[in-house]
C-alpha cells in the first residue's frame, strides 16, 4: 500500500503531461521547435565552437530578420527582392567572416546551410501534408458502397466472396 502512495502522484503526474502536450493545437510552439532544430543543424553543419557560437548566433539573427524585412519591403517584386537578398548577403559574408575565422568557405556555408534547412523543412511539411491527405482520403474509400450487399455470399464451393452468385438448388 506504501509503493502505491508512491507511485500513485508519478502516474498523476505522467498522465497530466501526456494530456497536456497532446492536448496543443497544432502550431502551438512549432516555431520555436523549428528554431531549436535550425538552430542545431547550422551549428552541426558549421561545426561552431562554443566561442564561435555566442558571436554567430547574434549576428545571424540580425542576417535573418534583414531578410524578413527584405520580404516584406518586396512582397510582390520578385526582382527587387532577389536584389535586396544579394545586397543583404554581401553585407553579411565580411560579419560571418569574422565571426568564423575570417574563413570565406565556412562564411559562405552559412548561406548554402540555411538554404539546406529551409529546403529539407519545406519538403518535410509537404510530405506531411500529403501523407494527411492520404489519411483524410482513406476513411472515405473504405466506406461501404450504396447499393451493395454487406453480407459475403457463399458459392458453389461454400467459400464466400463478395462477387459470388447463388445458384439455385433444384431438387
């Protein structure tokens, strides 16, 4: 009865916090998990020192919220905000340089890094989208077909089959 005392508050506990983190509605949090996980591969990718990382990080967001302006400065130019991105990362490459080690191949990795993610992320969400479509769509083709019988009929061989006839037993 003691180890019940015990284990009774954990077990609470455990079924509180799978309630509570099944219960979020979907995006709730998805962008600081998505952060995190950029956050983990560029540092991976970069190969960045603990040093290397308390200067990267700062200069990089800044690089990041430029280019979110850029997006918003040009939402319909196309031209003038590919022009703004080059400006942008110009500006950059000589910051990233010397946060890395005034290193121009580390410098540029940071731009074909990012580009990596952002590719690998948007064909991860469609794929996840299409694999919900299909699971949206399933339920409706296993639905049972108006018009059609329910019950297996049995043939000749007394085997059931749902395409099977019943032939008539004449005596």
């Amino acid at each position: 009865m003691v180890r019940l005392k015990k284990i009774l508050p954990l077990l609470l506990f455990l079924f509180i916090d799978v309630y509570f983190c099944c219960a979020q509605t979907p995006g709730e949090g998805d962008e600081n998990r998505v952060e995190a996980v950029k956050m983990a591969y560029i540092k991976r990718e970069l190969n960045l020192t603990p040093e290397e990382a308390q200067n990267f990080w700062p200069v990089y967001n800044n690089y990041v919220n430029e280019i979110k302006q850029a997006k918003g400065q040009y939402p319909n130019d196309e031209v003038a905000y590919e022009k703004k991105i080059v400006e942008i990362k110009e500006r950059y490459q000589g910051n990233f340089k010397k946060v890395l080690g005034n290193n121009n191949q580390r410098a540029n990795k940071v731009y074909t890094t990012d580009k990596q993610f952002n590719n690998t992320l948007r064909n991860e969400l469609r794929n996840r989208q299409q694999q919900q479509r299909q699971q949206d769509f399933q339920p409706q083709q296993n639905q049972k077909q108006p018009g059609k019988a329910n019950n297996p009929v049995k043939n000749n061989n007394g085997k059931t089959g749902s395409g099977a006839v019943k032939k008539p037993h004449h005596p």
